[in-house]
C-alpha cells in the first residue's frame, strides 16, 4: 500500500548545480541526514544517492536521484545527477523541472569549468532562483581565502546574470554527515555568535572553525584560549576586549556597581588612599579600560577617602563600554600593577 502524499506546505523542485567532486552528493546526503533529525526527511546515505537510477526522458537516458525533505514552510524534491552529462541533459531536456538550484562550490577551490556551464545552461532553461554552498570550509584555514572565494563567486553570479546577493552559506557537508558531532553542533551547522564592545559596532557572523593548541575544537567552551574562524570578518574590526558571545545573551554595559577590596602596601597595592573620582584601569578578561569611582556618600561625607586594606561597595563608569554580566570579577590597575580586586554586584547601564 502507497503512502499518501499530504502537505500543506508550497512545494519546490530544485537541483543540486556544480562542478564535479565539489560535494553535491555529499551536501544532498547531508541535508536529509540533519533534517530526519527533526523528521523532517527520511536519512538517505551517500551511496544511495551516488547509485542514481537511469531515467527515460523524451527518449534520452539520465541518471537522476530524487530525494524528497521539507523545512519548516516548504516541501522539496532535489534532484542529484550523478555525473556532468547527466546534469546536461537533465536540463536541456528539463526533466526535474527545477524552480531552482543549489550551486555547490569546493571553497577551497572556487568555481570551475562546469560550475560555470551549469550556470550558463541553469539560466537559459529559466533556473534563475539560486542559493549557493560554498563547501569543505575544513580544508580552509585562511579567512582572507573564504573573502576571495565569496568575492569569486558573486562575479559568477553577475557574470551569468543571477542575483549577485543570492545566500551563500558556508559549510562543510561531509562533517555535517558525521554521525556524531559531539556535544556540539556539527560543523555544517555553525553556531552563531555576536561580537561586542569597546564601543565598536556590534559584529553578527559564524563560527566556521576553531583551533586550540593547533588542534581542531569540535565546541568551543567559555575561558578556553582559542582560535576562531568567524565568517566575513576582517581583522580591522575586531580588539582586544571584545567578546565572542551567543546572539542575545550578553549586552555591553558602561556603569555598574561592585564590591571592591582595595590591596594594602604590603600586598602589593597603593601606600596611599584615594577619593570620589578616583580614575584607574579596570582589567576585565583581556582588556584594560579607564573608569571613574563614585564612592557612596557615607564615604563622601563623613572619611573622604579609602585606604588600602578597604573592603567597599561602590560604583564605575566606564570610559567604553564592554561585554559584562553581574558576578563578572575584574582587578582595578595602575600602570599595569594591580592595586584592587572586585566583582560586580549590580549592572546600571
Ligand atoms: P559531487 O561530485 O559534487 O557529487 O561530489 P561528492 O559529494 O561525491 O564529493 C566529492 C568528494 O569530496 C568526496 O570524496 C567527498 O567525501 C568530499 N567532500 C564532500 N564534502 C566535503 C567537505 O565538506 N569536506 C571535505 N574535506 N570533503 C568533502
Ligand atoms: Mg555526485
């Protein structure tokens, strides 16, 4: 007995484009294995795509697999085509009816001959809807080489007249295939992240790989010294100081309040003592940032002054702000020597 095909979703019929090897059948593997996760596909292994029937169109032979999965507001059929000519003839004779097309190219390659060609060929049979996989991110080390392949492949889109600003989403889908990622998310599925403060603009990308020790992170974890991979960020925009964090989770602040002991002499701290407006370096993390000390007014009032060996409540304000959080612990500095240790107890603004 056949299954009923039921759903209420828009259905699309697209293809996978691209030149050989760069990882269509892989990607197509990929893709169902992520969304049967959510039952959103049936799970269907590389061989089975690779192995392709022979199909009869219009009295022509074309190898064509058909893999069908939907997201969350369409259904899809997508077409894998097992070798080049298969794709020509697949097209020319329009036997998957593509609405449109999911060009993948080996990032650690760029376009090639028969990326090119089935651009060419996808817009002449009226495939004009594009998304492209830039693929095997993982053999890419370099982000200035993810910029130029990005760079090379909106001139191909405008060169074959598609939408220069068609998604183009990096990945690697061999590692998204992976059966167990980890604790993590798998690498085709990046994680995004939010970089903040110093006042600089806030930086919205992905983390698209990660090294500590010279080795590969599978997860990144809070107070681990590693390298990261972020997608389209430039050096230029990033400092010392500024945090890496999930999206939403963390703002940048300016003024708070903390809870303060102040290093005596023979800890290591000032031999004297200091008033309202008191303005040293506070450290957070990695960074040192000059803020003004606005002590309570018992202390204005009546003593003036806090001496070494004080334990105090009092408030700062920041000459930048920066990514903090209430509980976050800072050392308050004075040309590189620290002379105070605090944590903060309330965030103002
Ligand atoms: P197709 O000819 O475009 O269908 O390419 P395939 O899907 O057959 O992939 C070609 C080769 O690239 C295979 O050996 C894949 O395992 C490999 N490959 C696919 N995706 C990735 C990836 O993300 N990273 C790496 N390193 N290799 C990949
Ligand atoms: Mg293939």
């Amino acid at each position: 007995k056949k299954e009923i095909f039921e759903s209420t979703k828009p259905h699309l019929n697209i293809a996978t484009l691209g030149h050989v090897d760069h990882g269509k059948t892989t990607l197509t593997s990929a893709i169902t294995h992520v969304l049967a996760r959510e039952n959103k596909a049936k799970s269907r292994k590389y061989e089975e795509i690779d192995a392709a029937p022979e199909e009869k169109a219009r009295g022509i032979t074309i190898k064509t697999a058909h893999v069908e999965f939907e997201t969350d507001r369409r259904h899809y059929a997508l077409v894998d085509c097992p070798g080049h000519a298969d794709y020509i003839k697949n097209m020319i004779t329009g036997a998957a009816q593509a609405n449109g097309g999911i060009l993948v190219v080996d990032a650690s390659q760029g376009g090639q001959a028969q990326t090119k060609e089935h651009l060419l060929l996808a817009k002449q049979v009226g495939v004009d809807k594009l998304v492209i996989f830039a693929n095997k991110v993982d053999l890419v080390t370099d982000n200035e080489m993810l910029e130029i392949i990005k760079e090379d492949i909106k001139e191909l889109l405008k060169k074959y007249k598609f939408d220069e600003n068609s998604p183009i989403i990096f990945g690697s889908a061999r590692k998204a295939l992976e059966e167990n990622p980890g604790p993590g998310e798998p690498m085709g599925h990046y994680q995004k992240v939010e970089i903040l403060g110093l006042g600089k603009e806030k930086i919205r990308t992905k983390v698209i790989g990660a090294e500590m020790f010279g080795k590969i992170l599978k997860v990144v974890k809070p107070n681990y010294d590693a390298a990261l991979l972020l997608q389209g960020v430039k050096r230029e925009q990033v400092a010392r100081g500024m945090a890496v964090v999930k999206p939403g989770t963390i703002n940048i602040h300016s003024k708070f309040e903390a809870q303060v002991y102040v290093l005596t002499k023979a800890e290591g701290g000032r031999h004297t003592t200091f008033e309202d407006k008191y303005s040293p370096q506070f450290y957070f993390h990695t960074v040192d940032i000059t803020g003004i000390v606005e002590l309570p007014k018992e202390v204005t009032g009546e003593k003036k002054v806090v001496n070494p060996g004080d334990n105090i409540s009092l408030k700062v304000k920041l000459i930048q702000p920066v990514a903090l959080e209430v509980n976050n612990t800072f050392s308050i500095r004075e040309g590189g020597k620290t002379v105070g240790k605090g944590i903060i107890t309330k965030i103002i603004e």
